[in-house]
C-alpha cells in the first residue's frame, strides 16, 4: 500500500512541480503597463474630482449633517455637525 | 530609464547565476525563481511621491435651504519648506441662522456661529506622503478636537496608490443656559487605493469604519411619542461601515467622465446608496466646466419614528436618521485669471449645487403632509498656487 502511494506521488510530482512553476510564471511577467511618461493625462486637473480641500471640506460637512451616512469620500472629518 | 532597465537586467542575471549553484532539480526552478525576483524588484517605484503645491485659497460658502442659512469665509494657506514638508494652515466660520421645521415647530429659531481652524504638515520620502492635521471648532454650546494621520504609498512603479487615515476627535456637547454636560468621541478608518488603468483611465476604492461613543444627539431636539412631544433619547454607540468604488476616465480630448458608488450600513440600521455621475471639460485657455448628479437614498434607524406608537428605550424624531432621498445637480466653473508658467497660477471658481431632499416618513406638524425641501449651496472662491 505505501509503495502504491510512494510511487503515485513520485508520478504526481513533476505535474504539481509544473503547476507550481506555471503560478510562479503567471506572477512574474507583471509590471507596470502605464510608464510614467504615459500618464501626462491623468494629471490634468479634469481627471481630478477634489481639486479645492476647502470645497471638498465644505461638501463633506453639508452632507454629514443632513444624510445619516458618513465616510468613504477621501475628505477628513471633522467639526461638528450642528448646522 | 534605460539605466533602471540595465539595472534590472543586471539583477536578474545574479539572481539567475546565484540559483544555478543549487542542485539538477533545484536549477528546474531557478528560471522561473530568478523571473519573480525580477518582476518583483521592477516594482521598484520609478518616480516619487509630490507634496501638494504651495497655495492660498479664499472662499465664501453658503448653504440656503429648509429654513437654515449657514455662510461664512474660509481660508487655506499652505506653504512648503525645503521641499521635503509642507505646512499648512486653515480658517472656516459658519454663520448659522437657524429656522429649520425641527426649530419652528419644537423651539425658537436662532442664530449662532462656529469657528474652526486646522493646522497640518505633509511629510514626503520617496514613494510615500504622511500627512498629519488637528482641528479645532468651537461655538457656544459645542467644542470640538480632532486629530489625524494619513499615510498614501506608491507601489508597482507608481501605477497603485495605498492611503491608510486614522482621525480621532473628542466633543464637548453643551446646551445654552445650562453649560457642557456631556462628550462624543469619534474614530475614524479610512483605506484607499487608487488604480491607474490605462493612460485615460483611474478607478478608486475608499473604505470608512467610523465609531461614536457619548452623547450622539441633539439637546435641543424633541421626539413624538403618541403625539406628544418629548426629548429624544439616542444609543450611546455607534459604529458604521461604507465602501465607495469610482472609476474617472478621459473619454475625448480634454474631457473627462466619472461615475461612484457608494454603500454604507451602520449599527443603527441604517443602509444608504450614493450614485454620482459627472463629466469634466476644458472650454477654451481659461475655462473649466464640472456637471455633475448625485442620487442619494437612505432607510431609517431602528429608534426613528415620526410619531412612536409605543414607549421604547430610544426614540428620535431627527429627519436625518429617517427615510429619505435627495437629488443633487451640480455645476462648477473654474476660470484661470493669469498664469505665468514656473511661477504662479490665479483661479477663480464658482460652484452651485441644488439639493432635493424628500422624506418619506418624516411629516411637517404643521400641515400633517410629508416633509420635502430644496437648498441651495454655493462656494465662490479665489486659489492662488506658486
């Protein structure tokens, strides 16, 4: 019975080996697709939704004090919400 | 560039030379070992973090809407040193005329003003950006502290950004006449990543955990339970969750389209959907036109009641914690006064939102119909960056 197992796990082993390396083939090939000289656009202030803090703040703050929801907009909290 | 690729070339080849001494069956895997080596070293960020541009910033905001008019400046200077830290400045005063339907159909209208003032510092070191602020906002019958950290880094040569944000805040809560009686402290998680795409496209990913400890309501504010009017009773803690997915994209020359989503839940049981829409666009040298639409929609916490039926620990009666959607169109101008390139920018902006709000199971006392309103908000400002 152990030879059984022994020998099917020597039979196995070069496929699990290639599966292994097949994973570790997937990983390494990735690297940044956009270099950085392609990312002149991203920089323009129309891909960029939060351009003012004080307009950002100032949104944030109506909001909080009148939806029950909070959070997740990228703006720090704070003050308080009495308006 | 080309010196990064050598470089990385360079440390393959070692990689490889260093793993071909193992064993036959060892050697098997150097290969693909030694190309993971590779991939992970060419994740090496290629170009550093920038601290925000040095810049002054005046606004007048107002909020005009369901009986409240809040308005007041704001200012905002920042300045760098050393181009390593930048510190920053910031000044806000809310005038607040107060007659909203909770004021005149419980209470007086009245009329008081908040003043707060930030400070902060952003410390830049190769891919990362730690920047740390406190606040401070105080009015007659409520004071309020905060402190916070973010730290945003570059990873996989700069096409991934990671923002980690803790704040924390401490509330004095007073009521007039009657001085500070109680306190709210606050906690707040945020993580963040910002994924460039392609060339044209970004999507975002926010996450907030926030939680409340204290007095989390209004002193003034009154419940109805079998019609009759009582103070409302609040749970002392409060924890809430919201996950927030965005994509923005330049669709054409000069012109930009984004979309978000955001879901939020909270202890209280209240569930809420934000859906925004918007598109951006250069028109002409100097103009820059926003639109934008935001739906929002919220259910009810569990203690809410617009007139309780029965006796129960909590009760509120806050349209804020009731079931209700708003619509939001809004439109922002930017106008670029005067540029001299390498030296300064001067901006004027002009934005306006309309807000909706209609609740659906909050009723104006004073007509026994349901309660809706609309609002205007508005901020002029004048940015300055050198």
């Amino acid at each position: 019975m152990n030879a059984i197992l022994v020998r099917a796990a020597r039979a196995l082993a070069p496929i699990v080996a290639c599966v292994g390396v097949s994973l570790l083939l997937g990983c390494s090939p990735i690297e940044p697709w956009v270099k950085p000289y392609e990312r002149e656009r991203l920089a323009d202030p129309i891909m960029q939704l939060q351009r003012q803090s004080l307009v950002a703040k100032h949104n944030e703050h109506v909001r909080e004090v009148r939806e029950g929801s909070r959070g997740a907009n990228g703006v720090q909290g704070g003050g308080c919400g009495c308006n | 560039m080309a010196a990064t690729e050598r470089l990385r070339a360079l440390l393959r080849r070692a990689a490889r030379r260093a793993l071909s001494a193992l064993s036959a069956r060892g050697a098997r895997l150097a290969a693909p070992l030694a190309g993971l080596l590779g991939g992970a070293l060419s994740s090496v960020p290629a170009a550093a973090m920038t601290l925000p541009e040095d810049a002054a910033e005046a606004m007048y905001h107002l909020y005009d809407g369901g009986g409240v008019t809040a308005q007041g400046p704001a200012l905002l200077v920042r300045k760098s040193l050393m181009d390593k830290v930048t510190l920053s400045g910031s000044y806000y005063v809310d005038a607040v005329s107060n007659a909203s339907i909770d004021v005149v159909t419980t209470a007086s209208p009245y009329k008081e003003t908040r003043k707060e003032f930030g400070i902060g510092a952003d410390y830049a070191y190769r891919d990362s950006l730690i920047t740390v602020g406190y606040s401070s906002s105080d009015e007659p019958d409520y004071k309020a502290q905060g402190v916070s950290i973010d730290v945003a880094q570059e990873v996989f040569g700069g096409m991934t950004t990671i923002k980690l944000g803790y704040s924390r805040g401490q509330d004095d809560v007073g009521r007039k006449g009657e001085g500070f009686f109680d306190y709210a402290k606050h906690w707040r998680y945020r993580l963040g990543l910002t994924q460039i795409l392609t060339p044209r496209w970004v999507a975002t990913l926010n996450f907030e955990a926030v939680s409340d400890e204290g007095f989390l309501g209004s002193a003034y504010r009154a419940a109805q339970v079998f019609g009759a009017l009582v103070p409302e009773r609040n749970p002392r803690t409060r924890s809430s969750r919201s996950i927030k997915l965005g994509a923005i994209g330049e669709i054409m020359p000069r012109t930009s389209l984004h979309a978000d989503y955001r879901y939020f839940y909270d202890t209280w049981d209240i569930k809420a959907h934000t859906f925004e829409i918007g598109g951006s666009r250069h028109v002409g040298e100097s103009f820059l036109i926003d639109a934008s639409l935001r739906y929002y929609s919220q259910s009810k916490a569990l203690f809410y009641y617009d007139n309780a039926p029965t006796e129960t620990l909590y009760v509120s009666r806050n349209r804020q914690l009731s079931t209700f959607n708003s619509l939001a169109p809004n439109m922002r101008v930017t106008y670029q006064y005067k540029q001299v390139p390498g030296q300064y920018e001067i901006k004027g902006h002009l934005n306006y939102e309309y807000q909706y709000y209609k609740f659906k199971d909050f009723t104006d006392i004073r007509t026994g119909q349901l309660y809706s309103h609309g609002a205007h908000v508005l901020q002029l400002l004048v940015t300055a960056t050198f």
